[in-house]
C-alpha cells in the first residue's frame, strides 16, 4: 500500500510539472525547479522582510517561465536596489523591485474587508472577493454556472461601474469563479467548517443559500455565537436574532443568514491555511442511507476530521445535543421528546464540545457529498475516543428551510 501511494504521488507530481513546463514554456528540469523555489514563498517572503522591512512590502509574486524570478511592490517611495536575493542553503534568486503602492500587505487586506458589504449589495451572485498579486488588482468573482440564473447574472451585470466603490485600487469582474482553489485565497468567506465564536466554540456547517440570502447551516444548540471564524482568522460578524429555526424534535439544525459575506461552496478538513486539498462539495445526499455501509466524516474545530459509519438511529435527548422543540419558547412544545437522530460510530471516530454544528459528509477524492450536521456525542454504544456521533440529515434543511446548497461547480 506505501508503494502504491509513493507511486500514485510521484504519477501526480510528474504530471504537474509537465503540465507547469507547457503552460510557461520551459523545460522539464527548468519547471521542476521553479517549482521547488515556489514551494519556499514563506521563506523568501521572510527574507526579503528582514531585508526591507515587512511595513514597506505591498506585494510579492513569481514571474513564471524564461524570465523566472520574484516581483517586489514597495510603497511610497521606498527603495530596494538589491537585484539578488541569496536564501540559507546558498540558491539565488533574482530580485525586481518597483515602488509607488499606497498601502502595503496588510493595508491591502484591510482595504477590501471595507468593500465586501458594499459590493455584495451592488453585484449579484458575488462567490469571491480577492487580490491578485500578478495583476495588482481586486478580482470580484461571479457565479453564472446555476442555470436558473447564469446568463441573466452575466446580462445583468455586464454593465457594472464599482468606481465609486473601489476608488484606490485596480478591479475586475470575472465570471464563473465560484471559489479559489487556495484555500488560503478565500479572504473573508464563509465555508464549512469554520469556527463559530461568541457564546461558545462550535463549527459551521455546510454553506447555502435560503430565499437567496446567503448563509450557513449550524447544530441549534450554537444559535448563542455571533460570530464565523475562518482559517486565516478573521472574524465575520452575524445578527444571531435572524437565525432560522423550525421547533421539529426530530432534527437539531438551524440556518445561519449572513448577507454581508460571500459563500464557497468548500470545505475545511485541515487547521491549515495554505491547504490546497480543501474538499469541493458537489452537493447534498438524496438517496437513502445504508445503515452499516454507509461511510462518513465529519469536521470538527476541536477534534478535526475523522470517519466511521452510520449505524442507525437513537433518541437524541443529551443535554448539549436536544432537538429544536428543545429550544423553543412555546412551553407545550419545548415539553415534547426528542425523536431518532442517526448516529455514526469507528474505531478512530473522535468528538468532543466545540465540534458541533459541524458537517458530516462522504468523501470521493477531493470533493464531499453533504449527509448532515453534527449534534452531540454520545455514549449509547461502546468504543475507542468517542463513542458515536449523532447528527442530523441536510435534506431537513432543504425540505424545511429551503436551503439550497453552495457547490464548487
């Protein structure tokens, strides 16, 4: 099996520098090369800090191909003469600085989170908002691939003017775009499995839209917090008196409006920032759950990812996990029993407060198929870490809420 994966992994590498070697017109040793040096952005990026200092650095970027090499945007009138830069085990690297940027790195960062409310109220199906090094420019992305509405958001928006919006900074509309491939390209969007903060610590679930307003299903239990939480740590703010919930005592899920902030249809399964292998979400199960054969992971900010397979179902009436009757302000219904949730157990399941609300989903390769949202742990049956996991189906969010699913295509 290791020679199996060692082979399957170096069958993918070759073909990326392949695919790298057509793309810039290089060679193959040339490509593999400028390959490995991109792999040390982080480390020439801290050199060339130490070198200039990180306040004066706008931009850093890779110009691929024959004329291989590291851009630098400097701001104001700051001067960078160096023409090499010489990294820790003895590689040089050729340097071209320009200066004249108004704000440097974080400065840009700053500068967009004050646009996604505005933009989002003035261009439809907004799917991300993002800078691009190379062009030195916002990219506003549009959805168009939903064809219930692709050609009129297209028509629609064909004639859009943001130069009262963006007034500091080049910008393009681009459509298509449903999420970036890096997850550390995401600035500012909500997708499953972030953190939620405020009350408490939970994980969002999948994200969706109801009645076109975008947001995100959670466990209910989590309808204290006030806050999303991405990877890259920014913090999203959300009105948790708009939070939609049915008073069923067969399901613990709630719907989480947040117009203010774009959606990927994406899914964190890593802590990591950088991780390219984030699952896309190809949509929400439909078909009827095999008990036993069915096998599912779940995604939780404490615990992170682990698997096992739904064994049935068992009445959720824990303490933390309830149904939403449980949580109620009508007493003659708050007073009903739970009903049967379903329930997932294996011998490396792991679960602990803080991963509820989270998503539980089947994995093929890089995308995941949405089955539902995690409740509670519990301790019904016996086994290693956690016992099992309870959660409740995402198709009750689309026949109750009418929620409709982000998909990263």
């Amino acid at each position: 099996m290791i020679i199996i994966k060692t082979l399957k992994k170096k069958i993918e590498e070759q073909s990326s520098i392949q695919i790298y070697a057509l793309d810039n017109n290089v060679s193959l040793d040339e490509a593999e090369k400028q390959l490995k040096l991109m792999d040390r952005a982080d480390e020439i990026y801290n050199k060339l800090a130490e070198s200039v200092g990180e306040d004066y650095i706008s931009s850093v970027y890779f110009n691929r191909g024959e004329d291989f090499g590291v851009s630098v945007r400097l701001v104001g009138n700051t001067e960078y003469n160096i023409k090499e830069l010489l990294l820790d085990d003895g590689t040089v690297i050729s340097i071209r600085a320009t200066n004249g940027e108004k704000y440097n790195r974080q400065g840009i960062e700053d500068y967009i989170a004050t646009l996604v409310a505005p933009i989002n109220d003035t261009v439809e199906n907004v799917s991300a908002i993002k800078y691009e090094f190379a062009s030195n420019s916002i990219v506003i992305g549009i959805d168009d691939s939903d064809s219930a509405v692709g050609s009129t958001s297209r028509s629609l928006n064909s004639q859009i003017n943001l130069d009262s919006l963006i007034t500091d900074m080049k910008y393009e509309v681009q459509y298509g775009i449903e999420a970036p491939e890096d997850m550390a390209l995401i600035l500012r969007t909500i997708v499953g499995g972030g953190s939620l903060a405020g009350a408490g610590v939970c994980t969002a679930g999948f994200a969706g839209t109801v009645n076109n307003i975008n947001g995100f299903l959670t466990a209910t239990h989590c309808n204290n917090n006030t806050s999303y939480v991405g990877n890259d740590g920014v913090s999203l703010s959300y009105d948790r008196n708009s939070i939609i919930t049915d008073t069923s005592p067969n399901h613990e899920i709630s719907f989480v409006p947040t117009p203010s902030h774009p959606i990927a249809g994406m899914l964190f399964n890593s802590d990591s920032v950088e991780d390219t292998q984030a699952l896309k979400v190809v949509g929400a199960n439909t078909a009827p759950i095999r008990i036993g054969e069915t096998f599912v992971c779940h995604y939780g900010r404490i615990t992170k990812e682990s698997c096992g397979y739904i064994k049935g179902k068992i009445p959720n009436t824990t303490k933390t996990g309830g149904c939403n009757s449980k949580y109620s302000s009508n007493s003659a219904i708050k007073s009903q029993n739970c009903g049967q949730f379903y329930y997932m157990e294996g011998p490396s399941l792991k679960c602990e407060g803080g991963d509820s609300g989270g998503p539980v989903y089947t994995k093929n390769g890089n995308t995941a198929l949405a089955y539902g949202i995690a409740n509670s742990k519990t301790s019904y049956t016996g086994g290693v870490g956690c016992a099992s996991l309870s959660f409740s189906p995402v198709d009750f969010a689309v026949s109750s809420y009418g929620f409709r699913i982000k998909t990263a295509f």
